[in-house]
C-alpha cells in the first residue's frame, strides 16, 4: 500500500518561550516491508535541524529555537510504501529457548525496568500460554482487549502497567505494555512499536482517507519452524485483535514506550502549553481509490 | 585470625620502611597525638574541610548534609617505592582496559562476538547506556578520572575490590589530608621523602585541555558540573574548580546552541569545550536521559555526538564498573591488552548463574553480598555480622532477583595503627582508593584516599559508615626512599650565590650597623 | 608633614610588610621542603638555602658549623638578634609606631603593639615540636588586622601615604627577591614541556597566598616562567611588583603636592610604562630572569630619591634598632 501521511504538531503558548529543544521520532522506518519514498520536517520558528539514529536504529530529528517564540509547529510529510508481512513460522517453545534466540532477543526478553509485581499480571501471563509461541501472540491479541476497555484519558502518557490494570481501561500505549510483559514472561522476545495506522473510520465509505493518531503495538520474535530457518519478529496489535499488516507504518522500536517517544522535548519559561496534534494518512495507489 | 599489619610484622617490629615511623609516634606520645588531633578538628572546622554521612568515599548522590570535621587519622599509611610502582603499573593495566571495554560495548562489542563476556550480563546493567551507542569522545578517552578501592588480604597481597569509572570521589580529601600532616606533625616527615600530591588539579586540568575539542583554535573552556549544594560532595566540587581555576557550573549555567555547548556569562554566551561532570548519567540531558526529569542540559548529549564537547568522564562508563562486569576484568585485560592481569581480583561470585549461587547461598554466613550497581558500600550486606534471621532474608533477596547481586569472599582487609582521641595507637583495618587521571595518558596521583574503618574489628571503612582516613605517604624512589633529613648540608650554608641583590640593599646596611655595635 | 614623622611612617609601612612575607615564605618552604620534590632543573628552587639568599641573611661562607632546619627557622622567626627576623621586623614597626603616636588611631597603635607582645610570648621551640604553621599564621592574621584597622580607621593623607608607601614598595622588593632566588636563570633549563608538577612554583604561589589568583587568571599550569610573569608583570593581583609598583606611585602621588616635579615619582612612571611594555612583549623582553635585577635597581633608586625628597636624605633608621 503507499500513503501519504501528514503529521501536524502545534503547540501555543500563553507566553513567550525560549531554548525550546525537541526530539522528534517521526519518521518511518525503512525495512524489509516497508520503504520511505519522501520525508520532510518543517519547522516554524525556522530551526536547524540535526538528524542521528538512535542506538534502536531509530531516525531522529533533533532542533532548538532559542529565541523567545510562542507558538512551534512541527509539520511531518511522509510518502512510504507497504507491502503485507511473510507469514509468521511455527516455531515451538523448544526453539525459543535455544542459543540462537536468546543471543539475538535477550534485550526484549529481559524484564523492563519497574515491571508489575501484581497477582493479575501473573494470571494473565498462564492465560495467554499457548501450544505454541505463535499460539500465545493470538491469544495475546484476544484476551487484552477482552479484559481491557480502550478509552482515552484514563491512563496518561508516563502510565504504567499497574494503572491499566487499575483502571481496567487505557489506550493503545497501555496495551502494547501489558502484552510486552505477558509474552516476556513466557520467554518470547517482544519490543514495543511506535507508528502510524491506516484505520479509515468504519462506515465512512470513503476509505482512502483517514484523521487518525499516532498508534503503539508490537513486534514479538517468533522461533523458526521444524524447517529451520531465522526467527522472524511478528507485529502484533492487541488494541485492533490482529497481526500488524499493510496498514501499519512503523516508525521505530525499543523496549518500551519511553524508548521511542514521537515528540519529547523542554522549553525554557513558565508559560503553559496548548497541544493540538493531528495525523492524517491518505492512499495514494490506485487500490486504495478503488475500495 | 590473622590481619596483615602496614606497619608491624607478626612478630611485632616495625617493618623497614616504618621503622622510622614507629619511633617517631613513640616519641611524640599519647599526649602531643590527642593535641594535634584536637587542633585538627579546630582547623578543618575552621577551613570547612568537613563531609557529610552520605559522602566521600561512594559515588555523589544527593542527599542531607550534615558536616562534621573530615576523620584524618594522624598515623600516616607508608608505601614503599617498588610497591607503589607494582600497583600503579597494575592500576594503569585495569583502566586502559576497562577504557578499551567501554569503547567496544557501545561500538563493535567484539569481547561479546568472542565469547568473553556475555551480551546479557551488559544489556541489563542499569548503567548501559543506550544513548552513548556510537559515540565516540573527543580524544578518544571514556574513564578519563577513576578511582578503585585496593585491599591488601590476609598475607599482604594487594587486591582489586571495586572499580570506579563514573564520579569517584575523594581526592580532595587526599590533598586537604597532606596539607594537614604537614601542619599539624611536621616532625614525622624528617625521617621520609613523601612524594606530593598536590599537582593532581593540574593533572586533570590537563587531561581536560587535551581531550577539549577546540579544533586548534581558542584556549580550551573548561568547567566543574556539580549538582549544587546539596550534593554530599559539592565541597570537593568547589575544591577542584577552585584548584584548577575553572568555573564551578550548575545546569542552569549551560546552555546548548545548535551543535555546541554555552556558558551563560555576563559577556554572553561562552563556548564550553569540556565538562568535568559529577553527575550521574540519567540527569545529564533530559531530552535523552529520564523522560520524567527535568534536570540536566537538553541538548547536551547533541553536542556530544557532534563531538564539540568532552564529557568527563564520558557516558556509559559505569557499565564498566558494576561489580558484576568487575567479575570479567581479568579476562578483559587478557583480550584487549595480552597481558597478564597484575593486580588480581577478589574472588567473586555472580549470582545470576545457578551454581555459584548454590555455591554462596550454602555458605551466605562467610560471604560478603553486593548489590551490582551500587557503590558506597550501600547494600553490603556481610555475612559473618549477620543474624539467622538476616541471613534468611538476604538469602531470599538473592534468589528472588539474582541478577542484581554478587557474592565475595570476606577480604581480610590490613590494618594499621589508628589513634584514638586520647592519643593511643590501635590497629583498625584499612583500605585504599588511588586517583587516575587520563587524557593523553594514564597519570596516578601518588598514594590516595586511605580509608580506615575507625571502629575495633569493623571492616566498613566508608565514611558515611563510621570511617575516616589516613594520608597515604608513597616514599621517593631513590635508594631506599627514606632518609636522614631536618639538616641543611653545609654547602648549603655557605653565602648564597646572589652577586649584586644586596648592593644598596637597606637590610644589608641595617646588619653592618648593627653589628658594629 | 614632618619628615622625621613621614620617614618613621614609611619604615613601619615597610616592617611590617616584610615581616608578613617573611613569614610567608618560611612556612612556604618548610612545608615545601617536607615533601620530596621534583628533580626538574627547570623547576622554581625554593629551599633553605634559597630563603637565606632572599633574606640577604649573611652567615660567612664555609663556616664550620652546620646549622639544622630549625635553627634557620628560629633564626629568621623569633630571634631578637636576627636583623632579618619576623620578631625583629615587627619589633622595629612598633618602636617606630610609638614615635608616630599621634598620628596612629589608637586601634592602630593596638593592633600594632598586640602584635609584638603577642610575638614575643610565643615560643619557638614549642612551635617547632608542633610544626610552626600557627606561628606563621598569627602573623599573617595580625598583619592583615593591622591593615584592616588602618584602612577603617586612618585618615587618607599624608601620613597614611607614607605607611603605605612603605608598605608597597617593601611588597614589591620582597616579590623581587623571592623571584630572583626561585627562578631559573637559564633560560634553556626551561623544561620543553610544561611540568604539570612544578610543586615548587606552585609552593611559591602558595606561600604568597597567591594560588587561587593565578588558577583564576591563568588557564595553564603553575610552571616558573608563568608563576613568574604573573608574580612580576599582574598588576590585577594585588601582591605583584607592577602592583606594588602602582600603589607606591599613587602614594607619593597623594602625599606630593607637586608631584610633577617629584623625582620618585618620575622614575616609578617609567618604571610602570617599562613594566606595562614588558608584560606586553613577554616574548621579546629576554628571559624573565634578566628583567628581575633591572627593576630591583630601579626601586632602589627610588628608595634613594625618596629619601632624598622627603626625609631629607636619612636612610633606615637606626636608632630604634637599640632597643630591639
């Protein structure tokens, strides 16, 4: 599938600012699956902006305005192209215990700092145990939104894991969190997805044109199948019930949110901040017009 | 059991190299001992030499502070020559290759692909610092200023128990320490030629000029980064600007433009080349460290992988010194150097692995356990002072995170005579923590910090825990190192070689009147 | 103003300065000397031998005896006999105090007159067991007192233009010696590389009180030729001879009505601008160590036209010496 995808960041300010420093993990991954056609960052206030690849081999674009503003506008172009994913193997338990997994996973199967020490994480953990590790991903993508309410504003941005479960409801930030541990602690390597997803509103007919948020899921390793081969890392969307597909745009990687935030960055000041954040995706191949 | 004594042999003489000592601390007495010691409180009173329970001797943390006088113990702790050269040759070996092994974890990690570390062990060090992959530090240097604690065991073997490669703290007590003894008991120095200790500001003034990134250009801007005032070792921070005459700077005082990093000055901003940082990692840069902090320089660690300024010591380093990689040292100094280690390590038990876990669980009662990555004695948790109950409990800590903990055996550590108030002498056990400093080149400050466990018996010699420290005398490499001195040769005496400084000078003419009469 | 009064004034202005750095410079050596030292025949000398150069102290050559460390000490500390010694500096700056009673606040007189008795009740040899750091430090203590009062309680004339006169151009002969003795004098014993560890520069700089200046304004490492310039040629700090040299000229400036005319106050303005020149063309002057005998002899000869213009040609005075 090829999008076009524009992500607009505003924020007003009831003041004036200064040294107002951001780093932006935007922009869309280039792999096996999926390729980066054009990309642009406008600013405004006008700054230089200083791109690097973090140690996740995710692209970010770093800038500061040091002067004193009160608005900045981030505006993100993207072109990118997708095409469906292999299909996952059928690894056993057997294999993800072996050398070969451990050596190329141990960072996303070793607990994430501040991990639930909770009886509920525990149950869930048993219940999304399956015959095999591709078995429990689809369990996984089931039972979360089962047992969980997607609602927005319940949970915040720095939420953990226990507030989800407090709360029995959250966002698509939470999920992906709550299934990082569940697969963890059934041995299979999972990393926490930042990106985009093309969800036209149901209904809306349309279809080639969707207002949509910046959306966390995940990518879980799976071992390779009795007919050898590499293991190959699955994106999972517990918030959506499915394997990731097509419609997903990865940004980046990491093994939590905090490793692969879209914006994060400080000003210098007191005044308080206005946020209005909007992506827009739009097809642009022909099969997209045509749905 | 049996303590190796600094100063005595078992048989209860001096050694050769304290001989001199031991007679000049019999002469002085319990009297003229208790004396000095209440003028030292007086002076470091007085000076503001004092530190705070939660201070010298681990890494800055932040915390209360509570100042007392700083506990210098009046008997000096003597170092002969040759060991002195053993330990410095052993010290540089281990720092160029805990260097060599922070460069390769965020680059190649070629000591991983060889199989002598396992990959792991260093991802789940909380000290591995992702933001640091693939940076490589203006002049090619990461543990720039370290300070590992030597401990010398039960037959006088000097041993490695702790490296410290991120903010060691201490040096200047080490200078503040020897500008004391000078003052308070001169007469023991007669008998020695004790090399100083004062050249190590300029040391690492140095250091920090060489690896500054000035491109050639302009004198190099260097700054002290400390917390601020609250820091247990902010009087250490104010000690080393002020001896290195350099700015002592709070994060509110940088600033990161573009690519560079600032000094606010009242002329504007002023371009920094190096940051002698003593401040953990995680508050370095919040745009980069800690999501949820506010503290630090955002932007800093842009400039940093710009390579327009040094980070002193550079990030990541404490992967190199958590006491679980402490464990791979000795190997790694066989990989990266080919070369034998010289200094050895205390046998050490990594709890992740099952049998040694076994191994150490069945004997908890003779075992020292450490948490991995913590540093100041914090979380020591010693096994021979432990109740059944305690050592239950350490027991189920363990096994419930054993990644988190290693196990050593419980090191004899030496002991030398201590002075009481009341002037006595006792022996207290001790330990030793040398400062390097390297920029071009690895550069040991003769002697360091002396920790001694001030308490009978105890062997907690960290200061936030009952302990003082000792100046640390290494001795003069010529002959034998110590001689008979406190005389001026005779040709010394002879009319000074001045041809014309007392023509028409007022004091010459003042004596000739005088001595008329 | 009388120029008995004026002379007495100015002889008190000096004492007392050499009196402080004196005692600098002994405790600087002795802690100096305790340690052992680097070998670096670039490096700043500064020992025993040195100090009794820079005293001008005169105990005939290859005499027989073989006088210990501590017998140095007491001879330039506390001895009365000694013309060179602290005891004997101060005791001079209170004698001539007396003279000038009337013109002293009696804060003054008192801090002046403390001193001495303070002085006299110490005891050497105790000071010697225990280390004479506190000695040394009394001194400092009470010379800094004697300045404080004086600059809260003294009239800004004549009179108090004199004391300081004295005082300046004591400062300024006394950084002179002290440079002449410590510093290499060849040039190309001048180490290629800066010594990081020039300890005895830096006992220098130390002794002066004067570290923490020089860490301020000269970002490089204490070596000779630095200590030295910035002992000589910084008049921002306050214990340099160009400062020495600048707070003399503008004493006598304050204290002559027609100065213009002042033949010491002429000389000190070449002697400035020839300071000022030098320390701009550091590297064009010849080695440091060639500058230093010039300007001692320029403040001589300013100590002779002083003389000679205000105190109607009586050099040191001598009569108080008697009582001592």
């Amino acid at each position: 599938m090829h999008f076009a995808i524009r992500y607009l960041t505003e924020y007003r300010y009831d003041g004036p600012v200064t040294d107002n420093l951001n780093a932006l993990r935007v922009t869309p991954a280039t792999t096996a699956i999926q390729r980066v056609d054009d990309f642009g960052v406008r600013v405004d206030p006008q700054a230089r902006l200083h791109q690097h690849l973090d140690y996740y081999g995710t692209s970010v674009i770093e800038f500061g305005i040091a002067k004193p503003h009160d608005h900045l506008s981030i505006d993100v172009r993207a072109r990118v192209a997708t095409s469906a994913p292999p299909n996952p193997p059928e690894g056993s338990w057997v294999a993800a215990e072996g050398d070969g997994y451990r050596g190329r996973a141990i960072e996303f199967l070793l607990p994430y700092e501040g991990e639930p020490d909770d009886l509920r994480v525990d149950e869930l953990v048993g219940l999304v145990r399956a015959d095999t590790p591709l078995g429990t991903l689809e369990r996984v993508v089931q039972v979360i939104p089962d047992r969980f309410e997607y609602r927005a504003g319940v949970t915040y941005v720095g939420s953990k894991v226990e507030d989800l479960l407090e709360a029995g409801a959250g966002v698509c930030q939470d999920f992906a969190h709550l299934a990082l541990v569940l697969l963890r602690r059934n041995g299979i390597a999972a990393r926490y997805v930042s990106g985009y997803l093309f969800a036209p509103p149901e209904g809306s007919g349309e279809g080639d044109s969707a207002e949509v948020e910046t959306h966390a899921w995940l990518e879980a390793l799976v071992p390779p199948g009795e007919d050898g081969g590499e293991p190959l890392w699955v994106g999972i969307d517990p918030t959506n019930r499915c394997l990731a597909g097509e419609h997903y745009v990865k940004i980046g990687h990491g093994r939590h949110y905090r490793d692969v935030p879209p914006i994060k960055g400080v000003y210098r000041g007191t005044a308080t901040a206005k946020l209005d954040a909007s992506v827009r995706m739009h097809r642009t191949d022909a099969a997209g017009a045509r749905v | 059991m049996a303590f190796y004594d600094e100063v005595f042999t078992p048989s209860g003489g001096p050694r050769p190299h304290t001989e001199a000592l031991a007679g000049a601390l019999t002469q002085l007495g319990r009297e003229q001992l208790a004396d000095a010691g209440r003028r030292r409180d007086a002076i470091f009173m007085q000076q503001g030499i004092t530190f705070d329970a939660g201070g010298v001797g681990g890494d800055d943390s932040n915390g209360p502070v509570r100042d007392r006088p700083f506990p210098l113990d009046l008997v000096p702790r003597v170092i002969p020559a040759a060991e002195w050269t053993q330990i410095k040759r052993g010290l540089a070996q281990r720092i160029r290759a805990l260097d060599r092994f922070v460069d390769d974890v965020y680059h190649g990690r070629e000591i991983v692909h060889d199989g002598v570390v396992p990959w792991e062990l260093i991802v789940s060090r909380p000290a591995f610092a992702r933001e640091a992959h693939g940076i490589r530090p203006p002049g090619g240097v990461y543990c720039h200023v370290s300070g590992c604690d030597l401990v010398r065991d039960a037959d006088g073997t000097w041993k490695v128990l702790e490296d410290n490669v991120r903010t060691p703290s201490g040096i200047s007590y080490v200078l503040e320490n020897r500008v004391a003894m000078l003052r308070l008991l001169p007469r023991l120095f007669d008998d020695y030629r004790v090399r100083p200790v004062d050249h190590y500001p300029a040391l690492l003034a140095n250091a920090l000029r060489q690896v500054a990134p000035t491109e050639g250009e302009e004198e190099a801007t260097v700054v002290v980064w400390t917390p601020g005032p609250f820091n247990s070792a902010y009087f250490e921070h104010t000690f080393l600007a002020r001896q290195m005459g350099v700015e002592l700077v709070e994060a509110s005082d940088l600033v990161v433009r573009d690519a560079a990093c600032y000094i606010r000055t009242t002329n504007g901003l002023q371009r920094v080349h190096a940051i002698y940082r003593r401040i953990d990692d995680d508050f370095m840069d919040p745009l980069e460290f800690r999501p949820d902090s506010l503290l630090g320089v955002p932007g800093l660690m842009r400039a940093y992988r710009a390579g327009t300024v040094a980070i002193v010591n550079a990030v990541g380093t404490g992967v190199a010194d958590d006491k679980a990689i402490y464990h791979y040292v000795p190997e790694m100094i066989r990989y990266y150097l080919s070369e034998e280690p010289i200094l050895a390590n205390v046998t050490t038990y990594l709890m992740a692995d099952g049998e040694q876990r076994r191994h150490v669980l069945d004997r908890l009662h003779e075992m020292v356990v450490k948490p991995t990555s913590e540093s100041g004695g914090k979380g020591v948790f010693i096994g021979p002072a432990a109740g059944e109950e305690e050592l239950a409990r350490q027991a189920d800590i363990v096994r419930r995170e054993p990644e988190r903990w290693i196990a050593q055996e419980l090191v004899q550590l030496s002991t030398c005579p201590t002075a009481s108030p009341d002037g006595s002498l006792a022996p207290r056990h001790v330990d030793l923590r040398p400062f390097a400093v390297f920029g071009e080149d690895i550069h040991i400050v003769p002697g360091g910090l002396t920790r001694v466990a001030l308490r009978e018996g105890s062997m907690i010699v960290n200061s936030s825990q009952g302990g003082g420290s000792k100046d640390t005398w290494v001795l003069e490499d010529d002959g034998d190192g110590f001689t008979e001195r406190g005389r001026v040769a005779a040709d010394s005496w002879a009319r000074p070689r001045m041809p014309d400084l007392r023509t028409g000078d007022w004091t010459g003419q003042q004596q000739q009147q005088q001595q008329q009469r | 103003m009388l120029a008995r009064i004026a002379h007495e004034l100015y002889w008190v202005g000096r004492s007392l300065s050499r009196a402080e750095h004196t005692a600098r410079l002994l405790d600087g050596v002795f802690h100096a000397d305790l340690q052992g030292r680097a070998a670096d025949a670039g490096s700043t000398r500064l020992s025993w031998e040195a100090l009794l150069a820079i005293m001008g102290a005169d105990r005939g050559s290859g005499e027989a005896s073989m006088p210990a460390r501590d017998e140095v000490i007491s001879l330039l500390t506390l001895d009365p006999s000694d013309p060179a010694s602290v005891l004997v500096c101060v005791t001079g700056a209170r004698e001539g105090a007396r003279r000038v009673r009337d013109v002293f606040s009696a804060e003054m007189w008192e801090a002046i007159n403390t001193f001495h008795l303070g002085l006299l009740r110490r005891d050497m040899s105790a000071a010697l067991r225990s280390g004479p750091y506190s000695l040394y430090a009394y001194v400092r203590e009470r010379c800094a007192l004697f300045w404080g009062v004086t600059a809260r309680t003294m009239l800004r004339d004549e009179a108090r233009a004199f004391l300081e006169a004295g005082a300046a151009i004591e400062a300024g002969d006394m950084v002179l010696r002290m440079l002449r003795v410590a510093l290499p004098t060849e040039e190309e014993a001048e180490p290629s590389e800066a010594d990081p560890r020039d300890g005895q520069a830096v006992a220098l700089l130390q002794a002066m009180g004067g570290f923490q200046a020089f860490r301020r304004a000269i970002p490089a490492p204490p070596k000779a030729s630095l200590v030295g310039s910035f002992l000589l040629y910084e008049r921002a700090y306050p214990d340099s001879v160009a400062h020495s040299v600048d707070a003399l000229h503008a004493a006598l400036t304050a204290a002559d009505s027609s100065y213009r005319s002042s033949a010491p106050v002429l000389r000190l303005s070449r002697l400035m601008a020839d300071l000022d020149f030098r320390s701009r063309s550091v590297e064009g002057a010849g080695p440091l160590a060639q500058t230093l005998g010039p300007v001692q002899r320029e403040l001589e000869l300013v100590d002779g036209d002083i003389a000679m213009r205000y105190f109607g040609g009586a050099s040191a005075p001598v009569a108080r010496l008697a009582t001592a």
